[in-house]
C-alpha cells in the first residue's frame, strides 16, 4: 500500500508526467541500488520465500519473472531478483543499435491500469548487452535474453539479424525468447505466418531453451499454425503474450489517450492473455510449457494465470501499478 499511495505518485509526477522519464529514471536508480550488497540481502530477505520449479530444464527459484521491455540493455541486473523475480527477461535486442522510434511513446492510462508503447525496440544493440553481460558475471536467478529484428533490416533479411543476435547473446543467457510479436516495428508481426516462422526458427540453431513470444491478437487458427511450427521444430516454449492493437476494455476516461498508437498492455489485456494461454495448454495437452504474459495485476490474476497452463509468469504494466508488493503476494501463494 505505501507503493500505490506514496512511491507510485511521485514517480508518477516524475519527469511533468513523462511516462518514459520515470522509466529511465527508475531503472537507474535500480542499478544503482543493485551497486549496494547491504540493501540487496535486505530486500532479498523481504521479498524471498518463493518455491522453486524446473521449466525446460531450468531451476527457476520463484514463479515470477520481469518481463522484456523493463530492462531492455541489462543495466539493473543485479538488484531487479532481490524483488523476487525468479527470473529476469532483458530487451527486446537487436542486432544493430537503434534509437527506437520518435518521443513521446509510452503513455500511462491511470484508470485502465494501461499503458500504451510504441518504443521500437530502443537498445545499444547485440553486441553491447553480450559485452555488459560478460563484465556482469552470472545471476542469482536464469536469465533470458529476447531478440527482435532491427528496424533497418529488411524483413526479407531478418533471419540473419536474429541469427546474429543468437550467435553473440547465447553464451550469456539461460533462455533465449524469439520476438515476433511486437506491433511497434513495421513488418515484424508477419514473421507469426507459418512459412516465414517456419523458416526462421529452422536457421536459429542453439542449445539453449527458444522461446517463441506471441501476439494476443491472432485468431485460434493462426495460433494454431504457430503451434504447429513450434512443434516441429521442437520450441521449447511459448511467451504469450505481447501487447495488443485492441483498445477494448478501457475506461471512459483513458479513451482518447487509447487512441494513441503503439500496443497496449495491463489490465484491459488481462482476458484475452488468459484465453490465449488456456488455448495454448489444451491445444498442446499441456506438454509446452508457457510463461504468461498481459495484464497480471494481482495473485488471483497470476493464479488463474497458472492454473490455466502456464508454468512461469511474468510482470509489466502490473509492476508498474502494483509494485513490487504484487511480486511477494504472488511467490507466497503460488505453491
């Protein structure tokens, strides 16, 4: 409660209310709280007490992952598991460097417990997360890194700059989450048609765990389809989901914001992302294992969440409102 009626007001205000501002700031004044061992075994100790569990063949010491896009670059590594997250997601990267698209894009929607991104995959780019994540040394929890296509690729090309992305990030991560499922990069989306899929994740060859990330926005059928390519070629998981085109589910007041461009994620996502995941488990018998995504903003929401077929979870826009309270109540309940 002293997140939501203290700390979340005031990041709110920062930057005159730029969304993005409070973002970049909160992730540097993470790292640097990560910097201090003290305050780190201090929050451990509060936020600790998850159970453990073995997805894909990895230990995970809690449930509860930060999702991709919180910590694009990795620069708050070492603080964001003494919330309780079991794991951590860094990215979107790509294979070049990209400054993402034009300011602003990222706006809250307050009374939706919303937010609306068109970041385009803003980060310093493949090779400079592997060189900061060699300096960084192992984690405490599994880290998984998550790839996109840059924006100057043509789409025709991008099975080479996932590759190269793959070829320099896998040494450092414990699972690698393939992003194809963004709205914000023209062209990215079309790479969930089953040919294009099929082919790219046939070129993306790696020991580790590949994740396929999916929009919540395909119908059944089309899920269906990148279940069968998942299959094929023996996908370790499923992400779902990623943010959404759809604007339903928001509050009278937040509708002329909603008209925004960019992908919505929260609380109006928080249907559709179960529905996704409850197709997912039953289409697959619950043999693929699934990290749910969208609009998780309380332990009933996780639990449902879980129960539906996901063996993992994972916070955003959830975070964001809640705090990392949602993080605790979540490892201390779902056992």
């Amino acid at each position: 409660m002293v997140y939501q009626r203290v700390l979340r007001p005031a990041l709110f205000r920062m930057g005159g209310g730029d969304a993005e501002v409070a973002h970049e700031r909160t992730v540097r004044m993470t790292a640097r709280l990560g910097a201090v061992p003290p305050a780190v075994a201090g929050l451990r100790r509060y936020f600790g007490g998850a159970a453990p569990r073995t997805v894909f063949g990895i230990p995970f010491p809690g449930p509860v992952g930060l999702a991709a896009g919180v910590d694009k670059d990795g620069r708050a590594l070492k603080a964001w598991p003494a919330f309780g997250f079991g794991f951590v997601e860094v990215g979107t990267v790509t294979w070049h460097a990209q400054p993402g698209n034009e300011k602003p894009r990222l706006f809250r929607l307050p009374a939706s417990e919303a937010v609306i991104n068109r970041m385009g995959f803003n980060n310093g780019g493949a090779e400079a997360l592997a060189a900061r994540l060699t300096a960084l040394g192992p984690l405490r929890v599994p880290l998984g890194v998550s790839i996109g296509k840059s924006k100057i690729t043509p789409v025709d090309e991008a099975v080479d700059d996932y590759r190269r992305s793959l070829r320099v990030l896998a040494p450092h991560a414990d699972y690698v989450a393939v992003n194809v499922s963004s709205p914000n990069t023209p062209g990215l989306r079309g790479l969930q048609d089953k040919a294009a899929l099929d082919t790219l994740l046939g070129e993306l060859r790696t020991t580790l765990p590949l994740l396929v990330k999916i929009a919540p926005d395909l119908t059944d059928e089309a899920i269906g389809e990148v279940l069968e390519v998942c299959a094929a070629h023996r996908v370790a998981g499923l992400i779902a989901t990623n943010t959404t085109l759809s604007r339903t589910g928001l509050a009278p007041v937040d509708e002329a914001r909603g008209a925004e461009t960019g992908g919505l994620s929260g609380r109006p996502l928080t249907g559709r992302a179960l529905e996704v995941v409850t197709f997912v488990a039953k289409e697959t018998g619950g043999d693929l294992p699934i990290i749910g995504v969208g609009g998780i903003h309380s332990v009933d929401d996780a639990l449902r969440m879980l129960d539906a077929g996901a063996s993992l979870v994972q916070l955003y826009t959830g975070f964001i409102y809640r705090g990392p309270g949602l993080v605790r109540e979540i490892n201390r309940r779902a056992r």
